[in-house]
C-alpha cells in the first residue's frame, strides 16, 4: 500500500508557538523490581532501575525516561553514561536558551555524537511539557489518530519449555493480539514448533536480539516454515548489509531493531532491501523528531512500523502509547500492561490492556496518566537536580 500524503496535522506537531525555557531538569534513578525476570539472548535482568527525567517550566513539569539498561547489553549506553551525558552536556544545552521547536533541539544535541538514549529521555520531558503547555494530549501532539492501540507481548527465554507454553497461554487469555518469542542458538526451532503446533492461528514473531550470523543462514531458512509475522534483529546489531543478504533468501519477513538507530539508517535498509518491516523505539532513534521521521518515510512507502518496548515504567509506556496511536504503527506494539512486568506502576491509573487487546490512547493532558510521586520518592536511588544558570 502506498500513501502519497503523510498523517494529517504533520505541520501541527513540528511548528511550536511557544518557546519554552526550562529552568529545572530533575534526573531521578528508581529502581523497580521485576515480577519474574527476563531473558534474551544476551542475559537476564530481575529489576529494572528506571531513570526519570523531568523539565519544568511557567509552574509546569514534563517527564521522560531513559530507556537505558544498568549495563550495555542491548546497547552501549547504560543508565550511567547517560546520567553524565545528560548532566554534563545535554541539559546544559536545553537550558541554555528558549526551546522553540523540536528540531531547535536536535540541533543542540547534534553536536554531541551518540547517546541517542538520553537525547530521547530529555526530549520525551520536553515533548510532556509542550503538550500540557499548549493543553493537548500527547497523541494529539504528535499527529495521533487513534483512541485505542493493537498490543503484543514479548516473552522472554525460559528455564524449560512447558514454561514458555503456559506463559503463551497466559497472554493470549489476556487478550493480547501478537506473541513474540525472544530467541538464541538452541532456543529457537524447536521451541517455535511447539507453540506454532498449539497454536496455528495466532500472530507469532521472533526476536533475536543479533545472536546469529551469516553462518546460520540455512539454520534460519528454517524459520520460513512456521508463518511467523517477522523475524527481528536476527544478525549484529549495527548490520544493514548482512540483514539484506538474508532478507532476499527467506519468505519470512525480517524486522530491524537495533540495527535502525536514526531515519538514515532506515532509508539505506529500506533502499538495500535489510528489513521489510521496522521496530520504532523512540529511545533507541534519539527522540521524537526522528520517530516521527521514520514513521513518515515508512507509511509513504507502504512500510508496516510498529512501537518497541524496552521494558519501560508507565511513564515511558505512555509515551509509547502517544507515539503508536500514529497511523502507520499498523502492527501490535511491544506494549504490555503495566502489571505484565510491575506489581506496581509509577503512575495512576496504571496501563491497562483491554481483553480484545487494545491499549486505550488517553486524551487527558500530556502524557494522560499521573505520575505517581510519593512512589517514586520510596524507590529512588538517586536524585540529582539542575537549576538554570
Ligand atoms: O517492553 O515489553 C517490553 C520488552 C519488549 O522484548 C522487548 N524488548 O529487543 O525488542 C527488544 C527487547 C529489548 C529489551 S531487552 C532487555
Ligand atoms: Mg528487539
């Protein structure tokens, strides 16, 4: 499917009537346990330490997160690097001067090459700010266009495989309309067999997180024979070509991830054939201003997208959510309930997944949901303000 226009209000979320000048960056550590760990190819976590980011300007406060890990697994930033990288670098140049658009601040950041991570989690508390400043919802800020969001689950590697089945059990009663198995060498045919045998119908994708190479090619091949919607990220992280190599020898759609770390990546993928269909974590791109980019240059081209997780607290879930209310994000996102990983959330009302497996888009200010303050205070491990020169 081709589309010649882009969303609707595209000029309505880039041109910002107001110039913000933020005054106070608040950089808070929480640390929230898990309800059960999680693995992927690359190793187990049983906590998540959740780094907040807040901007406050006029008496208003936004909020962002940092999808960052405690170590550099998924990626080379860490909750550490970008602690310094916001605190001595990029808050410095948000505060420098008024803010009067998102590329304003792109250019800021530009000069600092990398740390795309915690460009996003500065951005995603201006983009808050913004939109309460102007009294509108996120979604609607960024040209969102529907109420409720189609949502999958991601499962992580388990000690056995009876594990894995009730856990696929378990999602779909829940309603949600996409499984994905994360996958590794000795953890992937087999176990995909068994839950396609069970399960014939369902939405069924892998993710590798780059644990195979070239060399497995055929042993992939064999993928192709349980109808699954994508295989993500299956060789390095930062591959285009390899990917396109693969791409061409399987029927399997591949799906990118790591691999997409700005909108000139995904253009070369999508020129050299690397993916037929792109995972959009806005922490991953930097942002916003290049989420929106990727999607925009994917939904002209017919190019399905849809909104990854990095395991985030409900105020990074929110975010996600405003960003996949957009219209290209046509498949189920890495968007759980907030209890799927949390017994309990950072914020109020926590996320909620209906039982046909739709997240509703919330049309309240900013992000739409609470920050739950007293919470957060009781799980902090690390508090750092920064005040405007
Ligand atoms: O947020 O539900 C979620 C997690 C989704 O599997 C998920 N994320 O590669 O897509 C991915 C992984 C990255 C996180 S691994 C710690
Ligand atoms: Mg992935």
């Amino acid at each position: 499917m081709q589309h010649t226009s882009t969303t609707p209000d595209q000029a309505a979320r880039v041109v910002i009537k107001h110039k913000i000048h933020v005054d106070r960056i608040e950089l808070r550590l929480v640390r929230l346990p898990l309800k059960e760990p999680f693995e992927t190819s690359f190793g187990q976590i049983a906590s998540r330490l959740i780094f907040l980011v807040s901007a406050e300007a006029e008496g208003l406060r936004g909020w962002g997160e940092v999808v960052a890990a405690e170590e550099p697994r998924y990626s080379y930033e860490t909750v550490g690097t970008a602690f310094h990288v916001i605190r001595d670098f990029l808050g410095p140049a948000l505060m420098a001067q008024p803010v009067a658009s998102l590329s304003d601040l792109a250019q800021r950041f530009a000069p600092f090459r990398g740390h795309n991570m915690a460009k996003a989690g500065l951005e995603l508390a201006y983009m808050d700010l913004l939109a309460r400043m102007t009294g509108q919802s996120l979604s609607a800020r960024l040209g969102g266009t529907r109420p409720h969001i189609p949502v999958g689950v991601s499962l992580g590697i388990q000690p056995q495989p009876a594990q894995l089945l009730e856990r696929v059990d378990r999602y779909l009663a829940l309603g949600y309309r996409r499984i994905k198995l994360k996958i590794k060498p000795g953890w992937d045919l087999d176990i995909v067999a068994a839950v396609r045998q069970r399960h014939p119908d369902i939405l069924l994708s892998v993710d590798a997180n780059s644990a195979y190479t070239l060399d497995d090619k055929e042993h992939l091949k064999r993928l192709d024979d349980f109808n699954l919607l994508m295989i993500e990220q299956p060789l390095e992280h930062d591959d285009l070509l390899d990917h396109a190599q693969l791409q061409r020898e399987l029927a399997t759609p591949l799906c990118l991830d790591e691999s997409i770390t700005n909108l000139r990546q995904a253009k070369k993928a999508l020129e050299i054939g690397s993916c037929r269909m792109i995972n959009i974590k806005v922490g991953r791109v930097g942002g916003y201003l290049q989420a929106l980019a990727i999607h925009d240059l994917c939904y002209a081209k017919g190019i399905p997208v849809w909104c990854g997780g990095m395991l985030e607290s409900g105020i990074g879930r929110a975010h996600n959510i405003a960003l996949a209310s957009l219209p290209g994000f046509t498949l189920p996102g890495d968007i759980s309930a907030s209890s799927r990983y949390f017994a309990r959330d950072v914020i109020v009302p926590e996320v909620d997944v209906a039982p046909d497996g739709t997240v509703n888009v919330p049309g309240g200010l900013g992000l739409g949901f609470a920050v739950d303050r007293d919470y957060i205070e009781q799980c902090s491990e690390r508090v750092e303000a920064m005040n405007r020169k």
